[in-house]
C-alpha cells in the first residue's frame, strides 16, 4: 500500500463523516420536540414518595396527569396533604398557565 491509497481512505471516510454529522444536525433540528417542563416542575412539588396513593404509577405519572387536565384532583396526594403540595400546585399552575389547560 502506498501513501496516496491510505491518504484516499481517510478522506473518504472523514467526507462521509462529515456529511452524515450534517445529516444528523439538520434533523435533529428538523424533529425537535419542545418539552413541557411543568411536568418537571410539579413533579419537584410532589414528595417524591411514588408511592402510587392518588392512583397514578409514581409521582411523574401524577404530574403528567395533571398538566394533560387528565387527573380528577390536584389534591389526590395523600403523603403531601400535611405539607400543603396542592396549594403550591394550584399557585405554579396559576403562574404558568397553558392553553388547554384544565380549571381545578
């Protein structure tokens, strides 16, 4: 093998690496999908417990649930009665409000 061959191999490949690397920005960019972080946000409300008491598999279940406008209540956590977590649900729900979003 001479230089000129493996010189070739390695520009080939570091073309192909460059124009797939393009591919993989442009549809990155292309399919993004926006997150609604106030599944996260009410989910650092909620005691974490996950312990399935408001009939939801685990405190991020609950979340969802409640941003989506699919859960009944915001008062079905039962280890976070004491410590009030509906009430400061209910006040960041008033402050990030959505479009769609459900009335509690």
């Amino acid at each position: 093998m001479d230089a000129l061959t493996i010189l070739w191999a390695v520009l080939i490949l570091a073309g192909l690496g460059a124009l797939f690397g393009f591919g993989l920005a442009v549809a990155a960019k292309i399919f993004y999908v926006k997150e609604d972080t106030r599944v996260t946000d009410i989910t650092a409300i909620l005691p974490n417990a996950n312990c399935g008491a408001c009939g939801y598999p685990g405190c991020n279940g609950y979340a969802t649930a409640i941003v989506k406008g699919e859960a009944s209540s915001i008062e079905l956590c039962k280890p976070g009665a004491k410590a009030g977590v509906a009430a400061k649900i209910k006040a960041y729900l008033a402050e990030h409000p959505a479009d769609n979003d459900k009335k509690y």
